[in-house]
C-alpha cells in the first residue's frame, strides 16, 4: 500500500492511520504468567534469590540480549551473557505454549484481517523466538503482514528501526502507521519513529503515559474508528462477548481477594474494568455476578481490586467463602460514568451499578454469553442454581 494517493489526508489535524504496528509480549500475548517461575528457579541452581519487584519493572519491553546482560551483572552469575541465554532459553520455550491472548487480542488481530488493513508485528524478541511464541495461537502467522524481531534491525526498541522497517515492508510511510505497546521503550521506539502510539501499559510502565497519544487499561477499551479505521461491529448494544477468563479468591466483604502464586496475580494487568459473568461458590450454587476489576492506586504493588456483586439478590449468602469465577462479557461505560476502583472500604455508586447489572442480566440470556463451562456447571446440579 502506498502513501501517495488521497487516502493518506489529514483528518483532524492528525495522518490517517493506514497501517498498524503491534507490539508482542505484554501487548498481545501474556508471557510473563506463562514463564512465571523460570528465573526464580534458574538463579536458585547458583544459590541466587530472584528480587521480585526489580524484575517486575526493570526488564519490560527490553532485547534478551539487553536483558541477559544485566541479570548476569546484578545476580552477579559465574556466565557470559550468551551462556546464560544458552542455559534458559530451553525452559522459556517449553513455557510458551502455555502463553495465552490477553483480552482484546484476537478480536483486534481478527478486525483487522477481516479489513484488510496491513498490520505488522514488532517486537525485541528475536525472530525464531517470536515464531516459537505465536505458532501456539491459531492463525497468528498467517494473519500479520510483516513480522520482525530485533536481530533483523541495526538495534532494537527504543531505537525506531523496528518500527521504520516494519513501515517499510508495508509500503506505509512512518507518518501514517499507528503502533499499540505496552512499555516505555517501546512507546520512546514509536515516538522516535514519528508514529502515533497507544499505550496498553502495565502498572509498573505508568512512564508510557506522558509519551503516548493515547493511554488504555486494555485492548478491550481501543476504539478504531478515533483513528479513521473501521469501527468493531461486536458489541451488543453495551455489552461484548469475551473469550472466557477464569477468577478464583476468597470473598470477603464484597471484594475478592485473588490468589497469587511467586507473588503473581492470575489476572493479567490487561483484565481491567466492568466485566459480567458467573461465579460458583460451590457445586450447586451458580449466580449471575457483575465483576469490577481494577488497580490499587493507593499501593505501589500489583494489587487489584476487584469487587463481586450478584446480578440477583443479595450478597449476604455468599459472605466468607471461596468461590470460581467465569467471566463472559465487558461493559462498556455508561453515559460518559465509570467505575472509579475505589479502596476496599468504599462503594459503588448504586445508580451506576444498577445499570451494570441491568445490562448483565440481559445479556446472560442471550446464546452469545452462554458459556459450555457455565452449562456443564449447572448439569452438574440437575439443572438447578440461584439464578
């Protein structure tokens, strides 16, 4: 596609979007729960201790390279960077396949494809790794235009040149392209590319904010037509179909306290907002439940806070116990009102979660949002619940 004809005009101030750029780990795929574990064990074997939070917010976004060099100089291991890329990389790819889409992902890949708008992946991971990561998602390969990893440009993000080649082999000149990423050297690579850039950034990259056109809480939230492409067609009415995520934790009080493993949280940062489903407490006892997920602004750790409120009836009976959760569905916001993610003793504003429910209970009922866990789960009790 090329950039010297009327379809690249200026609308709003602003180039129009002709092609899309996509980051990979932390963007698309969700690499970090699937290889959860793989140092903590690798630096165990040298008598090392992983330092958690300098992990969780000094290696996002960098090259393995990069990446394999300072873990040897902070750990201070008795191997050469490549000897160290040698020793792990075998346990990350046995990892990989385990790897799942976070929310959006498949959805935004698939719209994209269907309209026939050239899209590229970019990423700082080498080219033979990113073939391993994404031949574990189905028709992942066959969908994008272009696929480039760091060892096929002079240096990867933050410099631009995977961005400008990815332009380049889409026939799209730089102005023209919009790049999605979730860490600031990547947004620093797009800026520096001339690109416009949203950010989907984790909690620990609240850098990428200042540099971005836009900032989401997820891919769920990305509306295609701000940048004059073709708008999703998915929603039903304020409600859209999600490719099932599965909640476990304890409730307490209104809010559920997810359980962690290494100090990982099960969901993603990407879970994030109004979100409506099914929750079990035990194996006859199903109910509609609205779910909001959010971030502890008020913590420097990854805490979320994720308030449960069912759909029908009343909490009370549910009160101190563990429980199963399968979400279905997002909820858009409603009437310019959000959900405000406040500290565990506050609550929800009643006329807004009144419409969040109102908007569950209708859409549970329809086939789209109906689940074959949630109907297994209710054969199992001769198809009785507190629905």
């Amino acid at each position: 596609m090329s950039c010297c004809n009327c379809n690249c005009s200026v609308e709003n101030g602003k180039p129009r979007i002709l092609a899309v750029i996509l980051d990979l780990d932390g963007t698309l795929l969700d690499t970090e729960r699937a290889t959860k574990g793989v140092l903590k064990e690798f630096l165990a074997k040298y008598g090392k201790v992983l330092d958690e939070e300098k992990e969780g917010k000094k290696r996002l976004g960098m090259t393995l390279k990069d990446s394999a060099s300072a873990i040897v100089k902070d750990y201070d291991l008795p191997l050469t960077p490549d000897q160290y890329i040698d020793e792990i990389i075998s346990t990350y790819r046995e990892k990989w396949i385990n790897a799942k889409a976070l929310p959006g992902a498949n959805r935004l890949i698939k719209h994209l494809y269907d309209h026939g708008i050239p899209f590229a992946l970019a990423s700082n991971s080498l080219q033979e790794y990113i073939d391993s990561k994404i031949s574990h998602q189905r028709g992942w390969k066959e969908c994008f235009s272009v696929i480039l990893g760091s060892d096929q440009v002079k240096a990867g993000k933050p410099s631009p040149d995977l961005f400008v080649e990815a332009a380049k082999r889409m026939g799209v000149d730089a102005l023209h392209c919009l790049v999605i990423e979730d860490s600031l050297v990547g947004v620093k690579a797009a800026t520096a590319a001339k690109m416009e850039v949203v950010a989907v950034p984790p909690q620990t990259e609240a850098g990428c904010s200042s540099l971005a056109n836009t900032v989401l809480h997820s891919l769920l939230e990305f509306q295609p037509e701000l940048w004059g492409l073709p708008p999703f067609k998915d929603w039903v009415e304020n409600a859209l179909p999600i490719e099932p995520i599965h909640l476990s934790g304890l409730y307490v009080n209104g809010f559920v306290h997810e359980v962690t493993e290494d100090g990982i949280y099960a969901l993603p940062d990407q879970v994030f907002g109004v979100l409506f489903g099914w929750a079990e407490v035990d194996a006859c006892r199903t109910f509609k439940a609205v779910v909001c997920i959010g971030r502890d602004q008020c913590s420097c750790t990854r805490k979320k806070i994720i308030q449960l409120c069912m759909v029908d009836g009343s909490n009370d009976c549910i009160s101190n116990q563990q429980m199963k959760i399968l979400l279905v569905g997002y909820i858009h916001s409603l009437n310019g009102k959000s959900y405000g993610y406040p500290p565990e003793n506050a609550t929800m504003d009643t006329e807004v979660l009144e419409e969040y429910k109102s908007i569950a209970r209708a859409s549970l009922d329809l086939p789209m949002f109906i689940q074959d866990s949630y109907m297994l789960s209710k054969a199992s009790c001769g198809g009785h619940g507190c629905l």
